[in-house]
C-alpha cells in the first residue's frame, strides 16, 4: 500500500517538496497538504491536484508529517498535532535550530523524529539537504526521509551534533554567495561595465566554477590555482583579498551563524 505523505504549511518550501514528490512518481492522492490560508490551500489544490487538509486530519491521515512552518511557529503547531499523531508516524521536521528531542517531548513515546536543515535552492531542484537522525528514527526513516528529497537536489547525513554547523554552512550558504555576487557586480560597475553585463559575467563564472567544483572532484586549492598565474591579474586580487582579512571573516562569519543557531535551539530570540 503507499505511504502517504502530508506537508504541514506548505509555502515555497513545502510548495517545492510537493512539486519534487510528484515529478518523483508520487501519486497526488498520496499528497496531502495543509496551509494557514484556504486561498493558498485551493492554490495547491488546483495546481498539483493534491488534497488540502486539516491538520489534525494530516495527522491521523498520513504516514509522513513534513513539518515546514518556520520556527517560531512550530510550538503552536505541535500543540495541535501532538493529540493526534500516532507513534508510529515519521515526523519530518524543517525548523532550523529545534532539536529532535523537542519533538519527541511533545510527541507519543517512541515517535521517530528526523531533522532536515534544507536551502532555497529546493526552488530549483538544487538543494543540500542535511538529515540527521532523532532517538527513535531508524534506516528506514532516513531512507523515507531521503527520498521525499532527493527530488529536489543531494542529500547528506550528519550526526545532529553536527547540524548547527550545516546550518552555518548550506542552510544560510546560499546568502553567502548572493552577498558575493552583489560585491562584485558593484565592482563591475566600478571598473566601467553596465550593471547587466556585470552581472551575467559573475553568474555564469560562478555556475562554471560550482559546476567544476562538483564534477570535477579537484580540491578548490588545485582548481583555484590553475586561474592563478605568476604575477598576474588573479594573484594581485588575491592579495588584496587577503590583505583586507576575507578569509578571517569568513571563518568569523560561519561561527557567528552556527552560534546563532545554538541559540536558537535553547530556546534564545
């Protein structure tokens, strides 16, 4: 029989697993989806022709609960669940910085929990997702966990405790490089190029340069250094690079964010 899974507040997120789960071969009567507002319920309804729901009718419904509301939401929404989720239900949690063992508190004993620290490149298929594990999620968990997904970009496992420093790391990443982006094209600009051209020349040289990072399995120290010729137009900017501390603000940058996250997860505003 299908599982069938249900996504709990399904914005751009939820709205993006939902897409993946059906080009994943998923059946629409497997798909369950809630939302805050009944217009945004007919809108998934209508475009995916999934069934939009009650949570408490998810809950009792589905094999799967997707919990993708942000944080600060989540407590509200686990009061109305808890009653009725079964402890043989997969709870699937998004929320950046909420431990496994929140959940499992607030759920019937022995309720597997998995924790997923995703990113906005879930919008186009190009996301890093990061799974981890809660006391009572098993193989087949993870592996559920895996395929909901994989649709929409790689997944990788980490030990929990690893999962503030993911969130540093891929799930505020994508920031990173969109800050990057605007530097150099006001750089652009700088030098004399038209804000457009600027801008098609980093975006293009930044697919390029991910693109090799993936495929080509070359550490970026090798990749990088095959741009960088002696005494020429790389390594000079390089230096300045360097002289100004990046690469120190950097490594600031990504503790700053995985502290936040700690907080967060103690229950910090």
């Amino acid at each position: 029989m299908p599982q069938t899974v249900a996504v709990l507040g399904a914005g751009k997120i939820g709205e993006a697993l939902v897409s993946g789960l059906l080009r994943a071969g998923k059946a629409p009567a497997d798909v369950l989806v809630t939302a805050r507002r009944a217009e945004r319920a007919a809108e998934l309804r209508e475009r995916y022709g999934v069934e939009a729901v009650s949570n408490e009718h998810a809950a009792k419904a589905a094999d799967t609960l997707i919990l993708t509301v942000k944080p600060q939401d989540m407590a509200a929404l686990l009061d109305e669940l808890a009653p009725h989720v079964p402890a043989d239900r997969l709870v699937v949690s998004g929320a950046a910085g909420v431990p496994t063992a929140w959940f499992e508190e607030r759920l019937a004993p022995g309720t597997p929990v998995v924790r997923v620290m995703t990113n906005t490149p879930v919008l186009v298929d190009e996301a890093m997702s990061v799974i981890s594990a809660g006391a009572h999620a098993a193989e087949e968990h993870l592996r559920r966990t895996e395929e909901i997904f994989r649709p929409v970009g790689r997944t990788l496992r980490v030990p929990e405790a690893q999962q503030d420093a993911a969130t540093a790391l891929s799930g505020s990443g994508p920031a990173y490089f969109y800050l990057l982006v605007e530097a150099m094209t006001d750089a652009g600009i700088l030098l004399g190029l038209p804000r457009a051209v600027a801008h098609d020349l980093i975006v293009q040289s930044a697919v390029g340069a991910s693109t090799m990072l993936r495929d080509s399995g070359e550490h970026p120290v090798k990749l990088r250094e095959a741009v960088t010729s002696p005494a020429g137009t790389t390594i000079a900017a390089i230096r300045e690079l360097e002289n100004h501390g990046v690469r120190a603000a950097f490594l600031a940058a990504l503790e700053a964010a995985r502290d936040r996250s700690r907080e967060l997860a103690a229950g910090g505003r």
